[in-house]
C-alpha cells in the first residue's frame, strides 16, 4: 500500500506595515495602532522609508528601553518578535554614490528618492505571502507621493494605501503622543509662550485623541496591463512604460523586423534576437498569421526550409553565408520539434524581458501547445534601407 502523502501547511500571509517618515516617528504607531486596534489586523513587520536625518529619528524614538515601540507593545501585551521590527526594518535613501540622503532638497535627490521607493515597493510586491498596507502620512510630501505612485504601479488587488489623521487636539504640541494608550493618560500640550519666553503647557487626556485611518483608493496598473512592467529600475521610466503599455493595449503597434540589424521593434520598445531566433520569429509570423488558430508542428516542419533561408539572408548582411544551415538537414518531426521549442521559449523570454510578463506580451509571444499560434496581427519584415523581404517558397 502506497504511503499518503503528508499534507503541507498553509503557508500563512504576513501583513507589512510600510511607511515612510521624517521628523514625526509618531506616524509610525499611530498607524499601527489604527491597524492592529480599530481594524484588527495583527501586522509581523513594519518596514520605514527615510533619509539619514529620519532614520536618526526614529531610532531615539522608537527603540531602547525608552522606546515608544516598545511601550507600545507592552501596552497591548504583544509578545517580543511578534512584529518585526528594529533599525535593520529602516530603509535609507542614498544619492547616486550610495551616500545617505540626510534630506531631500534638490531634483536630482528626488530622481533618487523616486526610484528606490519604486524599487523597494516593487520587490515586496512580489512576495506573493505578503500583504502591503502603505501608509503616506509621514514623511516629506513628495515621499508620500512616490509611494502613492510606486503602489499604483506595483500594488495588487490586496495590498492597501491609508492616510493617518489624528484629533486636533494632538496634531502639534503634544510631542509625547504616540498612540492611544490601553488606560487614560495625560500629556502637556504645548499652547504658547509667555513674556519670560516660557512655554506655556496645559494637560490634555488620551480620551480626548481619536485616530482615524483613511483608506485611500488607487488604480492598480499592474491588474490593468494584466502582469509585470518592464525590468525598469527607475520610476520615471515605469511611468512611461505604463502609459505606452496601456495604449498599445487598446491600439496595438506595427511590429517591425529588421533582418539587417537583428532586431525586433514594437512601439517604443526594442529588442535584439541572435541570428537563428529571429529567423524562427519571422518564419512563424509569415507561416501562421493566416492562420488564426494556428498550426500543428506538422504543417510547420514542411516549411522548415524557409528558416534556413531567413539565416542565411541575415548571414549575408554580416559574416557571409553558410553552404548549409541545421534546418536543412533535420529529416525527421522529432528532431524539428527538439530544434525548435528551445527556440520558441528564448523567444518569448526576449519579449517578457522587453515588454513585461503582461496582456501586450501575450500579443507578441508565440503560444504553444497542441497548436502553435501568434496573435500579431500587423507586422512587417524589412531589409536594410527600409526594403521589405519576401519569402521565397
């Protein structure tokens, strides 16, 4: 009797608190008071984008025995390491030499916060056990805005975007206030100064705060392009990639091969294919694109010879041609399918690469499977000096 196989445990979803901050650390519980308390979601980690300035910051603030993230825990009894964080959670803007940021002053220090915040936020969103809930309270304005658009960007369906807005009372003046505690307490509020330039306090009661977490609705751009952007590093460039993306989704571009320079160009977008890759690209464009549903590799095996024309018409734009290409030589389906798949999935790996793993690259890539298809549906194949090329069959 075969042994059962043991089941696997489900793997549990981690809920990360991401934030960005400056000279407030106060954001930081506050948000994750509105969280764990009001809407009863227990977050493992919390995960801070700052400058140098900032993260000098949030380390009096919010760690050492005196540390306000530790009060808080013990405030509401969460047992040590349940939420990670410590100042290794805290992620430091860097100019272009790698040096820390201690503010955000110029555009050029901008263009580096814009795109390590893109970064940052599209790794996590790729950790598929991981839920983001962003927070834009903190922090420079323009952080919160990169944030907001680098989650645009990559955010999925679950991961969520808040805004933290805290009583009047206790928006300024209060500098103690962190969070409201589990028991009332009172802090000096800070009112105005006297004649003797002395600073006039009154007591305020935590019953009097109230945190309201606002939670903000954004387009998710990665639902609507169906997958991933480009490997773009930097935000900038995503931005762009996006709105092309969602245009040539609606109005698809002429594709163009160019037999000359090896390339393949789509739009604004272009990408190289070795000698061989190109010809097997063309040949299943001109072979198929009459043929909707596509072929069988039966059909395609009769017209392998046309491959071996396609390299070597490119040949001859560089190191001359061959007297006879592998294609021409293969005499059975079996070694034509174990030639060609390996080509096919290079193929579509210089689109994914190109384009993103998304809706406009279904529309590029070969399909495969019982029937082999490819759904461009308006492309040209041209020489040098812009001259069309014909097969000849």
């Amino acid at each position: 009797m075969a042994e059962s196989a043991v089941p696997q445990k489900a793997q549990k979803t981690r809920a990360i608190l991401v934030a960005v901050s400056g000279q407030t650390p106060q954001i930081i519980t506050e948000t994750l008071w509105a969280l764990e308390q009001q809407h009863r979601i227990e977050i493992d980690e919390i995960r801070v984008i700052t400058t140098a300035s900032g993260c000098t910051t949030l380390k009096e603030a919010l760690f050492g025995d005196q540390g306000k993230f530790g009060q808080f825990s013990r405030d509401y009894r969460i047992p040590p390491g349940r939420i990670a964080f410590s100042p290794k959670n805290i992620h430091v803007i860097t100019d272009e030499n790698g040096i820390e940021l201690e503010d955000i002053r110029s555009s050029g220090d901008n263009v580096c916060a814009a795109d390590q915040v893109f970064s940052l936020i599209r790794e996590w969103a790729k950790r598929e056990d991981e839920i983001l809930y962003c927070s834009v309270a903190g922090g420079r304005k323009t952080l919160g805005i990169y944030l907001t658009t680098a989650i645009m960007l990559g955010g999925r369906v679950r991961d969520r975007l808040y805004h933290v807005l805290v009583s009047k009372e206790f928006e300024s003046g209060v500098p103690d206030f962190y969070y409201p505690p589990p028991e009332s307490r009172t802090y000096p509020k800070l009112v105005g100064i006297d004649e003797s330039k002395r600073a006039i306090q009154v007591e305020i009661s935590s019953e009097e705060a109230r945190i309201d977490l606002a939670e903000i609705p954004f387009p998710r751009l990665r639902e609507l392009i169906g997958g991933e952007l480009p490997l773009e590093k930097g935000l900038i460039k995503a931005v762009e990639s996006s709105q092309l993306l969602l245009t040539y989704l609606q109005a698809p571009p002429l594709l163009t091969v160019n037999l000359h320079k090896s390339t393949v160009e789509v739009g604004h977008f272009t990408f190289p294919l070795s000698r061989q890759l190109l010809a097997v690209y063309v040949f299943l464009l001109i072979t198929i694109s009459a043929s909707p549903s596509g072929l069988a590799l039966e059909n395609l095996f009769d017209e392998r010879q046309v491959i071996a024309d396609l390299e070597r018409r490119i040949d001859s734009y560089k190191a001359g041609e061959q007297e006879e290409y592998a294609w021409e030589k293969i005499r059975d389906i079996a070694d034509f399918r174990d030639r060609i798949r390996p080509c096919v999935s290079k193929i579509n790996h210089a689109i994914y690469s190109a384009v993103g793993r998304n809706r406009f690259a279904e529309q590029l890539k070969i399909h495969t499977g019982r029937r082999i298809r490819v759904c461009v549906a308006n492309f040209k194949i041209i020489e040098a000096a812009g001259k069309r090329w014909k097969a000849t069959r």
